[in-house]
C-alpha cells in the first residue's frame, strides 16, 4: 500500500513515498521564494519513479493542511485535490504544526512538552502544544508571544522549534526552555498520522476542501515606484 505525503510552506517544499509506514522516497527543496509549483510535480514524479510505481498504484493523498504561508499552502493543497480527485483516491490532511511537532519528538525525545512555532510575521506566531505521544495538550492558535504566556508549563522540560521560534528566544530562553534549531514540517514525518488517519479512514472532502490558514490573508499594498 503506497501513500504519497505532501508538504509546502514558506520557504519549504517536500515530498514523500512511503509503502504501508516505511519511507521509500522523498525529495525536498528549502529556499527563498515561491519554487513550489514548479518543484512539486516533479519531486511527485521523481518519487514515482524511484520506487518503481505508478500514480494509480496510490491508495491515498496526505497533504498539511496549514496553518502557515497562504501561497504555499495553496499550492500544496490544490496539488493534493487534483491528484485524489483524478486517481479517486482518498485525500488526508494532517496539521502542520503537528508534523513539525513530530519531528522534534523523533530527534529529541525527552521532553515533556513540544511547543511548534510557525513564523506569522511580525511578533505573531502560530503554535500549540503536544505531548512526546504527539497529543495535543494546547489548541492551535495564533500568539504575539510574551513572558505571561504558558505559565502553566512552569516546571516542565520544554522544547520550542520551527520558523517562527527564533524571534522568540529572548523570552523563552530566560523560562530555561530549549530551543531546537532546523526543525520544518518535513514530509518524511507525516507518515504515522498519515497511515493512522488512512486505517480510522479519516478523510477529507477532496471537493470541498480547504487549507486551515487560522487568519484571513490580507494582501498588502504595493509600494510606490519613484
């Protein structure tokens, strides 16, 4: 059974194969700008090719489904509709603050708490909370992080990572909290909630589907030229 696992962010694009829960492929590119579109299909197709299979040997689509960057997520999204869609197969979304969660517990597991951050401009940070079994322990929401925040983890061995996490450092830092550098919602992590979610046949609406951006997106003027 071959699940395909889609991944885009800001700056992040990334793509895994997995046969039943054991990775068999996976490609990824981290760069400045919008390369997405035109990397994804061919990571899909490079993945494929790897593995020796066909799109319609796919059971399933899993794609993170947000929050974060709104052009990356709609790419990604739009991606994973089209190809469920005309494979008839079953679309799964998994959160994205989830995947990266699940990366720092697979490289760092003796914390008590796992505190993802997704840069949201500003100060502004999309997080939540999970427990080393990947429970969720606070909701997803949007934060302007400051040093009355999560005074109920007092006493418990935090780690705090992801692209929003460095600009909130100097306060975490001083609650004796660890932050754990390069860690990004990697594909290649999405593969136990994604097979979880295939087995309780949790599935999307590949119709009607949407991308989870928290917020409204908000289109910035252009700047005048002089």
């Amino acid at each position: 059974m071959y699940l395909l696992y889609l991944e885009t962010s800001t700056k992040l694009c990334s793509v895994a194969l997995s046969k039943e829960d054991k990775l068999i492929a996976s490609r990824r590119s981290l760069e400045e700008g919008y390369t997405h579109a035109e990397n994804l299909h061919r990571f899909i197709d490079e993945c494929l090719k790897e593995a020796g299979i066909k799109p319609t040997d796919l059971k399933a689509i899993v794609v993170s489904k947000g929050p974060g960057s709104y052009t990356g997520l709609r790419i990604g999204v739009s991606a994973a509709k089209g190809l469920a869609y005309a494979l008839d197969i079953p679309l799964i979304s998994l959160e994205s603050l989830e995947v990266i969660a699940a990366a720092a517990q697979q490289s760092n597991p003796d914390f008590d708490l796992y505190l993802p951050m997704i840069d949201a401009r500003r100060m502004e940070v999309y997080t939540a909370a999970y427990s080393p079994k990947l429970e969720i322990v606070a909701g997803i929401n949007a934060l302007v992080v400051d040093e009355d925040d999560f005074e109920d983890y007092s006493g418990k061995r935090v780690a705090y990572f992801g692209d929003g996490a460095e600009k909130c450092r100097e306060i975490l830092d001083a609650k004796a909290w660890s932050f754990i550098p390069g860690i990004d919602a990697d594909a290649r992590y999405m593969l136990s909630a994604g097979l979880n979610k295939y087995n309780s046949q949790e599935f999307e609406n590949t119709a009607y589907f949407e991308p989870f951006y928290l917020k409204e997106f908000i289109a910035g003027k252009p700047k005048k030229l002089l």
